[in-house]
C-alpha cells in the first residue's frame, strides 16, 4: 500500500497492490480512521489482483465510519455489489482529478 497526497488539493490517493485480504483491510481502516473530516480519499484497487471475501466485512465497516468523503477505484463489479449489499454507498469515481 502507498499513499500520495495531491496537490494543489491534499486529497490523499492510496494505492492498493497484489493481494487485498483481512490484514490489509485492517490496514486500511487504520488508514482511514486517521483521516481528517471533510477530507477527500480514494482507495484505488487498480493494482489488486486478489481480492479475498474475508476483506469485505473489515473494508465496508471502515469505509462507512471514516470522517473523509471515501471513493473506490478500480473495483470490480462483483466487488462493488458486495460492498453495496454490505451498506456502502461511495462513490465509484474518484472525487478529484487523479492521475493514472
């Protein structure tokens, strides 16, 4: 997992790689529940290439209390479904300009 904070507006980008299971999730909510109200965050799974089931319950209760605006990135549908059913509603697109 990297981190990299745009400028000029300090949104913060986080990108994900290789194997998302429960260790990383919980990293994750980690990293999320440092974040700042009103800030702006996006978790970019782009890089993933294994996403465990077992992510999900530890992602979704992360993503629904973080203070920051959350967006996903690089989702697959099956893995936005199952984010949606589990009560997270963020957006699917980033909410600034982010470099690919």
């Amino acid at each position: 997992m990297t981190t990299e904070r745009l400028a000029p507006t300090g949104d913060l980008l986080v990108h994900l790689n290789g194997r998302f299971g429960p260790t990383e999730a919980h990293e994750v909510g980690e990293l999320l529940g440092t974040a700042l109200n009103g800030s702006r965050l996006t978790l970019d799974f782009t890089g993933v290439r294994e996403f465990q089931d077992l992510a999900f319950g530890a992602l979704a209760e992360a993503v629904m209390h973080c203070p920051a605006t959350v967006a996903l990135r690089g989702l697959a549908m099956h893995q936005r479904r199952m984010l949606r059913y589990l009560g997270v509603e963020a957006p699917a697109q980033p909410p600034a300009e982010l470099p690919n």
